[in-house]
C-alpha cells in the first residue's frame, strides 16, 4: 500500500502537529456506523503506536494504519487539503474515498 500526500496536506499536517509528540493514522472509523462496513476514513493524531499497525510508505510524513483495516482502502492513495473547503481528502486513482475528511486529536493531554 502507498499513500501519496500533497504539499498542501503535508503542510497542514504539520501544522496541526508541530511541536507535538505523536503518531498520524489514518483510520477506518467505525463509531456511531453500527456495522463494519459502514465506516468513514478519517486521520486521528494518536499518542501511541501499536503493534497491529502498519506503517504506511508516503515518501514523506509517516502514516500507520491497522492491518486489519487495510482490506478497506485502495492499494494506491492520495491525501490532500483543500483550502476552499477546509478539510483533508483521501482518493485512489479510481474514486473519493472521503471528500471531506477529518483531522482528530486524539492524544491523552
């Protein structure tokens, strides 16, 4: 899997996370869908790393995602920002996988 990430997301990331400790994932959020396959894409800033991850090639800011989550996502992505819209986007080379994704800090302060 290869997550390609814009230089307008890969500025906003930083921006969101700079001078913080933590790890980028992107998740395959489930909360509030009742069912496993009715989950949304979202990237959350999380204070630990886990085992049952996998680090993500992006050629530049390092993102994890749970193996068991991959079979969810296209084998090629992109991550972008639209300023116009103020949210991330994920797509593949075939489709939006979210449009307007989120950004969540989920790190314990």
């Amino acid at each position: 899997m290869k997550i390609k990430i814009t230089e307008a997301a890969s500025n906003k990331l930083q921006e969101k996370v700079s001078g913080k400790q933590g790890y980028i994932k992107l998740k395959y959020d489930i909360e509030g869908c009742g069912c496993a396959v009715s989950g949304v894409a979202a990237l959350w800033f999380e204070s630990e790393r886990f085992e049952e991850e996998n680090k993500i090639e992006t050629g530049g800011i390092p993102i994890y995602m749970e193996k068991a989550k991959e079979v969810f996502f296209a084998e090629e992505m992109t991550i972008d920002y639209k300023d116009t819209a103020g949210c991330f986007q994920l797509k593949s080379p075939n489709e939006y996988l979210n449009p307007r994704m989120s950004f969540h800090d989920k790190r314990m302060l």
